[in-house]
C-alpha cells in the first residue's frame, strides 16, 4: 500500500476550489460590471434632469400667452445642450391639464438611450433614462382692478374707490406715494432728505425710461383693436390742492404715459418695444372752466351740466389729436400677453406734483383687463362715514399654503378721530386671518384681519399684513379677489401706496 501524505490537497478538491474561484471572480466581475454601469447610468440621469430642468426655466417665461416661443425656447435650451427635437417632450396647462396643475406651468421630459459597457454581457446594450421638469413663472400679483377700468369713471358713475396718483420729485413721502416721491418724511423740495425707495423719472418718452409705476394690461388670445383711455391726465387749474383730481398749476409737472408691447417680464421694459408715450402738462384753464361741478367730492360730479363735459377729460392715446404723443406706432395690435404701461411724474427742479387720474382699456373680441403690477399708489376717496369694498390683490389657487403679505404705506388719513378700520376680505366673503406690523413699532397677532386706522394711527407709517392662505384654497374669477374694506368716520383725504407679493421664488422648479 502507498503511502498517503497528509499535507497534500485531494486533486478533487483542487477541483472544487478553482471552479469556486472561478464562480467568485465572475460574481465579482459581475457586480463590478454592475456598479460601472449603473454608476453611468446615474450619471447620465443627473445630466438629463439638469437639461429638462435647463429647458423647463427657458420656457415657462412665456407662458401662458406666447404658448409658441414657450415651446420654441425650452427645446431650443435641450438642444444647446446635446438633446435632440426626438428626445424632448414639452406639454402645458393648455395642451394638457391633466399633466400640468396651471397655466404658468411648463413641463419638460427628457428620454434618452444610454449604452451600456458591461451590461451588454447579459444582453443589455441600451437603458433609456427618462427624467421630467416643471417649472413654475409666477408673475407679480394684480392689484386694484380684475376688470377694464383702474380707478373712477365719473362720466360713467363708477367709482371702486380710488383714484390712480403718481408724485413728483420733491413731493414728501409722508403724503402717501412710497415709490414716486423724493423726499423722506414730510420735507419737500429740492433741500429735502432723499427717499431711499424713491425711484427717479428717468428718460421719460424713451425705451428706456425707468421710474414711476408700471400698471399690466393683460390682452387674451384672439383679442383686438386694443385702446387705451386716460381720464384727466393732466393736471386743471383748480382752487385748491385737495380737490379730487385736481391741483394747482404751480404745483404741477408733466406726466408720462408710456406703453410697451407684452413680453414675458414685463417688470423689465428695456426690452419691449415703446408702442406710444403721451405727455400731459399741467393746464391752466382748459375744459376744467366749463366744469363748474367739479370739486372734492364724489356727489358733486352729478352737478355737472352737461354731463358730455366730463367725458371730454378722457384722452384716447391712440387716436386723441394731442400734440404731446410720440413714438405711438400705427397698431398695438402685438398679440396676447401683458403690455406693460409705465406712469411718472417728470423730474422738476422745484415741484411736487400730486396728480390724480383713471384708466380703462377696450378690446374687440374677448376683453383686455388692466390693474397695478405688484405695487401701486392711489387716492382713496370713499366718502366720510362711507365703506368702499376695494379690489385689493388676486390670489390664485396655485398659491395654496403660502403666505399673502400686503405692504400699505401711509394708509388710513381722514379728518375724523375714531371710528376708522380696515378689514381684509378673502375672494369669497370671508374675513381674513392676519397678523400685522407697522414701522411705528405697532403690531397684532394673527386673528381675524380688522385693524383699527383711527387718528392717523399709521400716519407715515408702513403697515404690512401677512395673511396665511389655506392650504385647501381653491378660488375662481372674481373669487381669487382679496379685498379691503375702507371705513371712514371722517372725511377722508388718503393718498396710499399698496404693494402686495406672494412669499416665493417666481421663477422655480416645482417638479
């Protein structure tokens, strides 16, 4: 009998061993395959997300009007970044609701087909990876008006409230106009201390004009013909400097009008094209001499005989003979979308300015609306121990769960003592919850929204509101409308600047 030595392995078990080896190895080629592939794949599905994400921004700007570049320009922003018209999908609200929540939506799906190294091994040469964007364009919130006309109509008996206003240069803060105004506090003049939020009259009549107040008139699809009107532009001589629309001359500078065709950011107009500018100088005299009814109350308007006189103080920027237009181009005719409208005070070296007016806007077809873009400054005027249910901000549903906050400078003036208040109002009724600060160092907690203006409370002061939109809030038309309710005890005289903006980013992803 051979010997048989213990220390040396059974060839069978060299066997065993090695095609354990062998399996290992290919598992572990396998998984190292694997992790390789699936690390490309990642890889890849960041950088199709990132140009989805890339796409569904360039795009959204443009809607929900100019549906055509929207499209246009988020497969223009895929393709600059490698992807082809076959791999880029882009749906909105109006091709499909079902996909897209709102019509400031757009949504962007990238699919690609990305090869394989290791995995083609198992038969695997191709994975498409498919990844979505939405992204969202909020644009500044409305103010003032959800309908044609922005402030009163004497000649038609409207009156929502208020007068537009604008202020010049060296007018005092503490009269009401946040933004227009020069002077900080209640000085005035040229010697005056600066407004820090003043925004100069600059380049008025050109493209690129800035200061002033932009107003949106927002004209729908298949809409026409569009008009502007402007009702007492220009400053009448008048007998004193509270009178309703009037002032006197020596106080007076010329205002600007300045229309711009729509594009996506209508907060920027230096890059719209100028459509018509206007330029109203104070008049002494004028239509205002036949006008013997005209004073500071809203009753007395029905005095004027004829009452045709008062029509006469509308000025149509597109066909009025005034020698002060310039640049206005044949049509405004530029399709739908949002024509922003810029008003300001020129710049003088010495004048205030305190000018009070209206706007309403025509269409054929569908009608054309017009309101404040994100701020505004008005004359409210409601009549002493009157209510004025105002058209303060539109809320639409999308902004479900966030927070409204509403910024009222120098708000709640009027010769009475108590007895003023504010009340915010929800789109259906309902009274709002808020809580509230002031600059004058005020404050209350969040409860229902009544804030109490009596004895010039927050005179020069910045009242800012915040109020909790619900998390289940749903609203249509004129049920998307916060409003205010103005109670005077006293006869009010109350220029006020109304800003107002949603809590969030306007330009973002959602999805």
């Amino acid at each position: 009998m051979g010997k048989h030595r213990a220390d040396r392995p059974d060839p069978d078990e060299r066997g065993v061993v090695l095609l354990l080896m062998a399996v290992l190895v290919m598992v572990l080629l396998g998984v190292a395959a694997m992790a390789v592939d699936l690390g490309w794949l990642y890889w890849n599905s960041i950088e199709i997300q990132n140009g989805a994400d890339s796409a569904a921004l360039a795009g959204v700007l443009y809607e929900p009007h100019q549906r055509t570049e929207a499209y246009d320009e988020a497969r223009a922003a895929a393709r600059e970044n490698g992807y082809r018209a076959s791999e880029v999908q882009v749906v909105d609200f109006t091709e499909d609701p079902t996909l897209v929540e709102h019509d400031t939506q757009l949504r962007v799906t990238i699919t690609r087909s990305v090869g394989t190294f290791f995995m083609k091994v198992f038969g695997i040469g191709t994975v498409n990876v498919r990844r979505t964007a939405v992204a969202q364009y909020t644009l500044p919130i409305a103010l003032g008006s959800p309908g044609a006309a922005l402030g009163a109509d004497p000649f038609r008996d409207y009156f929502p409230g208020f007068w537009l206003s604008v202020q010049g240069t060296w007018a005092p803060k503490a009269n009401g106009d946040r933004y227009g105004a020069g002077c900080r506090g209640s000085g005035s003049g040229a010697g005056c201390s600066a407004n820090s939020e003043h925004r100069p009259s600059l380049n008025p009549g050109q493209q690129s004009a800035s200061g002033g107040y932009l107003y949106a008139i927002e004209v729908p699809p298949t809409a026409g013909n569009l008009g502007l009107e402007i009702f007492d532009g220009a400053w009448y001589d008048g007998d004193s400097g509270s009178n309703l629309t009037r002032d006197n001359v020596g106080d007076g500078v010329p205002t600007w009008f300045m229309l711009y065709a729509p594009d996506p950011t209508p907060l920027d107009t230096t890059d719209n094209e100028l459509l018509c500018s206007i330029r109203f100088d104070p008049r002494e005299g004028g239509r205002s001499d036949d006008i013997l009814g005209w004073d500071d109350s809203w009753d007395e308007w029905d005095d004027v005989v004829p009452q045709s006189l008062i029509g006469e103080l509308w000025a149509d920027m597109q066909t009025s003979p005034l020698a002060d237009f310039r640049n206005c181009s044949g049509s405004w005719n530029r399709g739908p979308g949002i024509y922003p409208l810029r008003i300001m005070n020129e710049h003088s070296n010495s004048d205030t300015g305190k000018n009070k007016f209206s706007l309403r806007v025509r269409t054929t077809g569908p009608a054309a609306t017009v309101h404040g873009l994100g701020d505004m400054s008005a004359y409210a005027l409601p009549g002493s121990g009157a209510t004025s249910n105002i058209f303060l901000a539109e809320v639409e549903a999308k902004h479900a769960g966030k927070n409204l906050v509403v910024e009222l400078w120098d708000v709640g003036d009027s010769d009475g003592g108590a007895g003023d208040d504010l009340s915010f109002l929800a789109g259906n009724g309902a009274g709002a919850q808020c809580a509230w600060t002031s600059s004058g160092g005020d404050s209350g907690p969040m409860g229902p929204c009544i804030i109490d203006t009596s004895n010039g409370r927050f005179n020069g002061k910045l009242l800012t509101i915040t109020i909790p939109i619900p998390d289940a809030y749903t609203c249509t038309g004129l049920g998307c409308w916060y409003r205010i309710d103005y109670r005077y005890a006293g006869d009010p005289h109350d220029t006020t600047t109304w800003t107002a903006y949603v809590v969030g980013d306007p330009l973002r992803l959602v999805r």
